[in-house]
C-alpha cells in the first residue's frame, strides 16, 4: 500500500537495506548495480509510491534530476554569460537524459540558508551550481550528501568538483597582447572581490605586467560594481592609460561608453579588451577585442563529471580548466613610441562645452 507521507531515496535504501547511493543508481539506470537488486530496488520503488507520473505520462525517475542553482544576480536582463551558459549546459544535460531543474537563488535565501525547491523532491540525484553562490551556503548545500559540481568559481577549502575557465592565463595573455602593441600604460576594470573569476583575471593582468617589468599604477584599477554587485558610477582617470583590459565584456561596452563621453576616440585614444565574447562585444562599435571561453566545452565537462559522480561517490576531486583564446576585433591598435605618453580627451564633445 502507498503511503501518503513523501517517500525519499533514503526511505528505499533503509528499507531494502542498502545505501541512498545504490538506490539512485538503480532507479537513474546506471552502473555498479546487479540486475538484480535494480529490478529489487524499482519494484519496491513503485510499492512505496516513490514514481510520479508527468503530463506525458512517462514515469520521472526514469530521467536523472540534477538540480541547477543559480544567483539572481547572473541573471539580470543585460546577462548574456550565465544565460548562454545555462542554455549549453541544458542542452548536455537532455543529450545525456539529465533532466536540469532550474532554482534562481536570492540573496536572502543564501543568508538564511533557505534549502532550493529542487531539494525538496525525492527525485533529486546532483546539484550544479553556476555562477558564485557563497562559501557558507556552498558548505551548507554539501550536507544533503549530494553529488556537486561548481561550474565558473571555486574555493580553496571547499573540496568539491569544479569547471572553470583558465581566467589568470587569458587575462595574462590579453594583457601580453596589448604590451606586444607597444602599450605600456594599461589600466583594469573590475572588481576583484565579487568572484574567483575576476580575482584571478585581475591576478592574470598583475603578472603580465611584472613579467614585462611595467610598474602599476593604482590609479588606472577602476571599480566599476561594488562589493554586492551594483553597478557604479566610475570615472576615467585624467590623463588615462593608453589601454584597458576589462573583466568582461559588459563592463568593456560600459567602459567604451564612458571613454567616448570624455572625448576619447577607440581604439585612437585608447584600446580596450574585454573578456567572455559574449553579444556586448559584438554590438558595440567599434566591435570588441575579447578573451572567448569555450563555453561548450565547460557544459560538455559539467555533465561528464556529474555522471562519474553518480556512478561513484569515490570520484578524486577534480578541477578542469578550460583553455581560452583572443579573438581580435577593432578596439585595439597598435601605438609608437611617441604615443605612449597617456592621453588627455583630445575631443570633447558638445555636453563638455
């Protein structure tokens, strides 16, 4: 007889006598059951009222459910990263038939450790987080004893599975491919205490510089968002460095804005690179110099390690770095010796007068 109370994989597994790990991997097909103790495990499955029914009438736990948890903050309007991101890892997710229950986390939610929606089913077999949830919460979410994999951030004392582009490199080599125009006053924009990712491009920029022997102004780091995210209010500084790297592409289309309304000619005046390739670098005029990450292959390698995850929980600790690579638009130009004294607005416009 069904019972009305919520059955979870660990009702089965106690029941049965076997573990929580073992009854996921029966009723999501995959191996290191007998045949069996499967058969065993989804006839008691279906005794105890754990399969539901969707609308077209196939049985849910014939998929594998992966919770995908996400902050509102990357997926605000103008976000095309985490959007792009998430629709490549949706499509490897269904080739695989994972099915991705999506859960955007709140601020709020983090700060109250509120558990997601997606974990409060049965059904779910790994969690995907994507974009940068914080340390506590990440801490929290591993005592569902869940597979868990973070996808574009880490942490260093948090031992979990992580995909992420190799941002210091692609940082270091945009940065190296301004140096190889001739620039030497190079400025960044970002904030390098809003994710992993943007510390460690901004960690990229720093050493292509000592590498080079340049010495770093502070004053060329602008902050163009605060500590939680919020877009600010940022000036160039007078005179400006000949180039900019950007930690992404948004904030390089902001950047480009704000030169152009000083009077600065890109890349004339002043060449910026950004970072993602993402639609701001295309839509901008002049189109942008951009770091790509390959975000197929962090999709591709999201759900491969999600699925050595469920077939063992003894999976070693992975960090899979995905290489980036320039692509070269219209916003930077090479400069000569006699321009590399830094730029005061030579045009002003009309709202300067």
């Amino acid at each position: 007889m069904k019972s009305s109370k919520k059955v979870t994989l660990q009702n089965i597994a106690d029941k049965i006598g076997v573990t929580k790990v073992t009854v996921s991997k029966a009723l999501s097909g995959k191996d290191g059951v007998s045949d069996e103790m499967r058969s065993k495990i989804r006839k008691l499955a279906v005794e105890m009222g754990y399969y539901t029914k969707n609308t077209s009438g196939r049985s849910q736990s014939s998929y594998t459910s992966l919770a995908l948890l996400v902050p509102e903050v990357f997926l605000e309007d103008d976000e095309f990263f985490y959007t792009r991101l998430f629709k490549n890892i949706y499509e490897q997710a269904a080739a695989n038939d994972f099915m991705l229950m999506l859960n955007v986390v709140h601020k709020s939610e983090e700060s109250s450790y509120t558990i997601p929606p997606a974990l409060s089913t049965s059904n779910c077999h790994g969690i995907i987080l994507l974009g940068q949830l914080s340390e506590p919460y990440v801490e929290f979410l591993k005592t569902f004893d869940l597979p868990i994999v973070m996808v574009d951030f880490y942490y260093p004392n948090v031992n979990l599975n992580c995909i992420i582009t190799d941002n210091l490199y692609g940082m270091y080599e945009a940065t190296n491919y301004l140096i190889s125009l001739g620039h030497t006053e190079i400025g960044f924009v970002g904030n390098f205490n809003l994710t992993s990712s943007i510390q460690d491009r901004y960690l990229g920029y720093c050493k292509a510089l000592l590498d080079n022997h340049i010495e770093m102004n502070p004053g060329y780091h602008l902050l163009e968002r605060d500590n939680n995210g919020k877009w600010l209010d940022f000036d160039i500084p007078s005179p400006s460095p000949t180039a900019f790297v950007c930690n992404n592409d948004r904030t390089a289309h902001r950047l480009l804005s704000r030169l152009t309304a000083k009077g600065y000619r890109v890349p004339d005046d002043v060449s910026v690179i950004g970072f993602d390739d993402i639609l701001h670098s295309a839509i901008t005029m002049p189109q942008i110099t951009t770091v790509r990450v390959d975000q197929i292959s962090m999709a591709a390698n999201t759900i491969s390690t999600m699925k050595k995850l469920l077939n063992s929980f003894e999976v070693q600790e992975l960090r899979i770095v995905i290489p980036t690579a320039i692509i070269e638009r219209d916003s930077c130009k090479r400069i000569h010796d006699a321009e590399r004294t830094s730029p005061e607005p030579p045009h002003k416009n009309l709202s300067d007068l």
